[in-house]
C-alpha cells in the first residue's frame, strides 16, 4: 500500500459542503417555540414590543459610524469586520455576524486594543446622553400611538408640543443629559465592580484559569459600551410596555411607591414594573458581559445574568431614589 500523496499548494481546495447540527438545530427550535409561546400570550405587548428596539438602532448606528470615520482617519485601528469575515463561521453565519461586529456586538476572540476601546466607551456615552431626550420624546409618542391608535390626532399633537419643548429649550435639554449621565454611570459603575472582583479573584491564578491579561480584560469592558446603550433603551423601553401613557425618569420616580429610602429593602425588585423593565435585558445584557468580556462558557454566564437580574434592579432603584 502506498501512503497518499499531499495535494500540491496551487491545487483547488475542495468545496465546503454544508453541515447542519441537529443539536444546534433542536436548541434553536426549543428556544423559538418559548418565545412565540411567550409572545402569543402578550401579542400587543410583543409586537410593541418588537418594533419598539428599532429604537436601539439609532445610536448604535450613530455610534458605528463615527468610529469608522476614526478608523479611516487612522485614528484607531477597527478590525472588527475583518475578524468577523476570517471568523470559522458558514457563510449564513457570516452574513449574520458581520452586522453585529459594526454595530459592537459581537466580541471577537482576540481582544481589541486599549484605544480603539476607550473610543468606543467615549463615543457610546456621549452619543447616548446627547440622545437621550430625542429617544425619550420618540419612544414616548410611538407608545402612545402603539396603544390609542384612535387618538392618533392628539398623539400628534402632544407630540409636536413635546419636540417643539426639547428643540426651543435649553434648560429641557440640560435637565435630561444630567439625568442621563447619572443613569448611565450606574451601568459602568455595576459592570466595572463586577470587573474588578474578577480580576481580583483570577489574576493571581491565572496559571489554572488560563484567563486573559489585565489589559485584554479592561479593553473587552470598554468596548462592551454598545451593550450598555442597549440596556438602557431596553429599561426605557420597558416602562412603556407596562404603562405606555407614562413619561419616564426625571420626570416620573420609578420606586415602588415614593422617593424614600425607607421603601428601598431588599426584596423591592420583586416589583411587577421594575421585573418588566429589567429581567429581561438584564439577562441578555449580563450574560453577554460575562461571556464576552470574561470569557466564560455561556451556561455559566447565564446562571450568572441570572444572579445579575435582582442586583441590576436594585441598583436602578437605589440610583432613582438618590437623584
């Protein structure tokens, strides 16, 4: 018998046939079939609900396209696309991806630098807050048409009232970019001690963890910022699937009842309209944290969003009441 030869280097290399996992597949059905059964259940507030996170797009999109002018500028150095082209993916996966890794998304193996991250932290926040009263005044009036589509009359003009209010006044403008500022900074704030603990517990065993550097860590944190605007426009989404004729913060106070302290114990995230806010994205949002900025494996990094959910909620409450 004669061992076969290696095909030589200038010879075509054959053709990828398509593999479907019927492991992933059974997932994907399982998880589809509990969220259309979920959904059937609410259809208003689903499809509200649905069409509502177009809303997250805005800043997101702002987001990605100012750092691709930085990139071209050669500012920074943004190779997401490029890793998410050479990522071992089919080309369906690929084509789903590729969206994700320009809108900050999607974390990539290798981790990005300190720069190009720190721009990406910067960029999302300021362009967050600076949006902030825009988004409230657009979501707040789609809401309202999503529920009284026979006051569509009257929805338009408290909406054109509202915008005429957030364009002509200064003091308008000032009041929410401090609010949002401090809404914002409790996400960081959250994040990053959670960061931190695990530095704390995992770099003097690194050798037995095989985690990354300190450096790849803080870079993953901040180019993590995209997440961090879609939590937040996902608790702001939420207050209107509960109660869409609702203005949200400064103006209204989300705590179980008034602003006292004395109404912030342990068990107030088991409120209905901070669980509706809040599971959900926090589950998401924590999990892709744990994952993608830790590196954990993701039945870990859920259980662990999972722990997240009350200590989110509380924090949001906490960060009302203080304000």
């Amino acid at each position: 018998m004669t061992a076969e030869s290696p095909l030589p280097q200038d010879s075509p290399q054959p053709r990828r046939r398509w593999q479907f996992s019927l492991r992933g597949l059974v997932i994907c059905v399982f998880v589809l079939s509990i969220v259309f059964a979920f959904a059937s259940q609410f259809p208003r507030q689903s499809l509200f609900a649905l069409y509502m996170t177009l809303l997250l797009l805005i800043p997101l999109v702002i987001v990605a396209l100012i750092r691709a002018v930085f990139a071209r500028l050669g500012i920074i150095a943004d190779d997401r696309l490029r890793s998410a082209a050479s990522a071992q993916h089919g080309p369906i996966a690929r084509a789903l991806v590729r969206p994700l890794c320009w809108l900050g998304l999607w974390q990539s193996k290798a981790a990005p630098s300190l720069l190009a991250s720190l721009a990406t932290a910067i960029i999302s926040t300021i362009t967050l807050i600076g949006l902030w009263p825009l988004l409230r005044e657009i979501g707040l009036t789609l809401a309202l048409f999503a529920w009284q589509p026979m006051a569509v009359n009257y929805t338009w003009a408290n909406a054109g009232s509202s915008m005429s209010e957030a364009f002509s006044s200064g003091g308008y403008w000032q009041r929410l970019w401090q609010w949002e500022a401090w809404s914002v900074g409790r996400w960081w704030l959250l994040f990053g001690i959670v960061l931190l603990v695990w530095l704390a517990v995992s770099t003097p065993l690194r050798r037995w963890f095989r985690t990354e550097s300190v450096a790849s860590a803080v870079a993953r944190f901040l180019d993590f910022a995209p997440w961090i605007i879609v939590l937040e426009l996902a608790f702001l989404i939420g207050v209107w699937i509960e109660s869409p004729n609702t203005v949200p913060e400064p103006s209204t106070g989300f705590v179980v009842g008034i602003f006292s302290w004395d109404l912030w114990h342990w068990d107030c995230w088991l409120n209905r309209g901070w669980l509706i806010r809040g599971a959900f994205p926090t589950l998401v949002a924590g999990a892709v944290f744990f994952a993608g900025v830790l590196r954990w494996r993701w039945p870990v990094a859920v259980v662990a969003a999972l722990v997240l959910i009350p200590i989110a909620i509380l924090l949001s409450i906490a960060s009302t009441v203080a304000y």
